[in-house]
C-alpha cells in the first residue's frame, strides 16, 4: 500500500478559505500540519525539519513571507504549491505582464518609468484618464485613477515622496471602460499534474471601477465558454501553472483582457456561488505534487 | 460557554463551538478584528494590522 503523503499548509491566519482547506484535509485523511507562518524559522544548513513534507501549500497572507518560504523550500527541493516562480511572477504585476507579454496573452496596455517626470511622459503617451497600481500589493489597495495632468502630476510626486522605494516603480495601466464588473477564473493545474484548466469563475460587480470583492464588489456566477477557458488556461500557463485566480477585463472591442493572477487567492465568495468546494481541488492537487515528488 | 471579552471594548462575545485557533472574527459591538490565539482556555487579542503586502 502506498504510504499516505505529508503535507505542510503554510498560513498565517484562518481565513475562511483556510477552514475549508483545513476541512478538506480532513475528510480526505490526509497526513497534514499546520505551520503558522509567525511561528517558523529556516536554518539553511539543517532542512531535515521541513523535508518530512511531500508538499507545502502555501497560504501566507504576507507576499513577502510566502515568497522567501517557497524560495527556500524549492532550493531544498521540497514541491510547493504554488512554485516559487509562480509566486514571483503573480505577486509583482510587473512581472506579471511582461509573462504575459511574453506569451502573447491580450491585456491591457502597461507602461513603467522609474521618475515622476518620466512616467508623466509616458502617462501622456496613453492619454488620461490612466491606472496607476503599486507593483505590489492586492485587495485593490493604493490604485489611482488619474483623470489628467493635474492628478498625475500630484500623484507621482505622493508616491516618490510618500511611498517606500518599490513605490518609485510606477507602473502605469490604460484605464478600459468596462462594464460595471470584471471576471474572477479559478484555474488548478500544471505539467506536474496532468492537464491544467479553468473549474469555474464569477463577475465581480460594482458600479465603482475597482471591482475588487475586498472593495464591496459582489458576486455573480460567470458561464465558463471556449474564449474565456482558453485566455485563462493560457495566462496560468505563462506564469507556470498551480492553484491560481486570473482577472479578466471585457473590453468592449478587444474581448478578454487579463488584468492581474493571484496566485494564493480567496475564494470565499466563489466557492458558494459555483457550488464546487474549491478547498477540496486545491487539496487534491497539491496531493497529486505530493504524489509525483514520491516516486 | 465559549465567551471571552472583547480587548478594545470589554463586550462579551459568543463564540461558535467550531472556531479554529488563527481565527479572525470581528468584535459584534465595535467592529475591531480580533484573533482567536488559543482555545484552551479561549483567548483573543487585536488581529495584527493589515500590511502594505498583504493580499492574494
């Protein structure tokens, strides 16, 4: 009989969507541990601790502290969901619109400068009104629309004065006119196990234009259909697959955008809407990473 | 009875006999976020602040 595999859950508070896992785990009999993040240190000589795990889930709410785990266990060799390439390629939305350049998925225009002067410049190449976003950070936190010169002009210098040196890499983003919402796709999977795909997704509506469900945007189930599948499977695919949450934008003449991919995602509103206990796919897919680490 | 008092403003609160230790619940009579550090015996303090990398 093929010996159960361990796995760690990397967390640092129980969100909803962390009971779930928890209680997938569970009804699964799976060999798990909690490992809260605030309680955790790594000695980089002595992995023996952290190598009786088949997998890590990480589920930390910091970026900063869920990326140094995963680049720490993936040099030690112990499989992590999401991969630490992933993290790095979803947590910085620079980074993740060059990927998607990279692979020629649609979105919107993304222009960065590194001075308020030049990003004015570039700002008026694309005309107002324009997105400026943090290269980090989530939860539609510090984004501003920019309606013309005089805001960019007061915003740019905010942000250099005001914001830590990250907040000098000013990534500008054309401002699209949606509809009164966005799209959430939950896509599970990568080459490691199997095939990847889109399992469901919903519209994020509001009628403010950030349409993030931590900005007061509700949920409504969205059909899955061919382009949305494909634009979505094919995003999760440029920043190297796992459990991810694309954003989508309908642009009235271009179609499908993707606007950003998380890649340690809530899906509290998603998972009673789509019915499909999404706690549950996550777990059984890091068990399928536990599994082929195995053998 | 799984009650503990609020640390900002001194309200009993209820809670569900299925509450997890790392919990985040929120205070019914100030609205302060609280974090459920132990449930034996049940304790909570103020849940840490929001960070700027915090998120998905």
């Amino acid at each position: 009989m093929q010996k159960r595999p361990r796995i760690g859950v990397l967390y640092s508070r129980v969100r909803v969507e962390e009971k779930w896992i928890f209680a997938a785990m569970e009804r699964r009999g799976i060999d798990y541990e909690r490992l809260d993040d605030r309680e955790i240190f790594f000695d980089l000589d002595h992995p023996e601790y952290w190598l009786q795990f088949d997998a890590i889930l990480e589920r930390s709410i910091s970026y900063t502290n869920g990326l140094y785990a995963l680049r720490i266990l993936n040099a030690w060799g112990i499989p992590t969901v999401n991969k630490a390439s992933v993290a790095e390629a979803c947590g910085d939305k620079l980074t993740t619109s060059a990927a998607l350049n990279r692979a020629g998925i649609p979105q919107p225009r993304n222009l960065m400068a590194f001075t308020p002067e030049s990003a004015l410049e570039a700002i008026e190449t694309l005309g107002y009104p324009v997105v400026l976003k943090p290269v980090v950070g989530s939860w539609g936190r510090l984004l501003a629309k920019i309606n013309d010169r005089d805001a960019a002009e007061a915003v740019l210098e905010h942000k250099a004065t005001l914001g830590s040196y990250q907040h000098s890499v000013f990534y500008i983003q054309e401002y699209i006119e949606k509809p009164d919402r966005d799209i959430r796709a939950i896509v599970i999977g990568d080459e490691r196990c199997g095939a990847i795909s889109a399992i469901t997704a919903m519209y994020r509506k509001s009628p403010h234009w950030i349409t993030n469900t931590a900005r007061g945007a509700e949920g409504e189930l969205c059909p899955l259909n061919p382009e949305l599948e494909e634009i979505c499977v094919k995003a999760g695919q440029a920043v190297g697959g796992g459990v991810l949450a694309v954003d989508v934008i309908e642009h009235p003449q271009r179609g499908y955008l993707v606007n950003e991919i998380n890649h340690t995602m809530e899906f509290h509103t998603v998972q009673p809407l789509s019915g499909i206990d999404i706690g549950d796919k996550i777990v059984e897919y890091v068990v399928q990473v536990a599994r082929k680490h195995r053998r | 009875m799984n009650t503990v008092e609020c640390p900002e403003c001194s309200a009993e609160i209820s809670l569900d006999a299925s509450v997890e230790a790392g919990e985040i619940i929120v205070c019914p009579e100030c609205g302060v976020d609280l974090e459920v550090i132990s449930l034996a015996p049940l304790a909570v303090e103020l849940a840490p602040m929001e960070e700027e990398d915090w998120g998905e």
